[in-house]
C-alpha cells in the first residue's frame, strides 16, 4: 500500500512543483528503504549498513537503477528507489555472508 501511496503522491507531487522527482516529496525514499529492510532480521547494524547501501545506490544511481529513473510519472519517481532498496537488501545478504556466517541463517529464516 505504501507503494501505491507513493505513486499517487510523487504523481500528484510533480504536476504541482513542476519538476521531476521534486526533492520536497520523500515518500518514494521511504518505500525504497522499506523495499531494502522488509526482509531484513530487525537489528541496528542490518537496518544501518541497509541504509547506507540505499541512500548510495539512490544517491549515485548506478546501471539498471539510472535506466528506470527515465520512466515518466508517479511510477518512475518511485520505481528507482525501490530498484536501490532492491538492490540494497541482495548487497546486505551478501554481506551478511561474508562477514557475518553466524547471521546468515537469521538473515533468511524469514521466510522459512
């Protein structure tokens, strides 16, 4: 639902500011955050180090993320933040792998 909140409003939020993606409206960065640690076990450092690769990967757009962002509309405001929350989450199981062996069983017990 917090999905299609932040489409109708990045929407509604461009035709009213005149811009694409207006910096005023942060609900799509809120969506993507919540695409990057919905999976996640809720701990600091998971909920830290997932918010640092997001705001990274959203910040510096990197390939596929830059390519999504030229969508037009509420969508396209929206989908690249949940493309780098996306991304995020699959960096931090990574590295949930390599650092952290332990966890990694914690990491994914979600969804068993």
């Amino acid at each position: 639902s917090i999905i299609c909140l932040s489409i109708a409003v990045s929407e509604y939020a461009e035709k009213i500011f005149g811009e694409k993606d207006p910096k005023q409206i942060v609900i799509d960065e809120v969506a993507g955050m919540l695409a990057c640690c919905v999976f996640m076990p809720f701990k600091w450092r998971y909920i830290a180090i997932g918010f640092i690769l997001f705001r990274l990967l959203d910040i510096l757009k990197p390939f596929p993320i830059n390519m999504v962002e030229t969508l037009r509309g509420g969508l396209g405001i929206v989908i690249d933040d949940l493309l780098a929350g996306a991304i995020s989450y699959a960096l931090m199981f990574v590295l949930v792998f390599f650092l952290w062996h332990g966890d990694l069983e914690e990491f994914y017990s979600f969804f068993l």
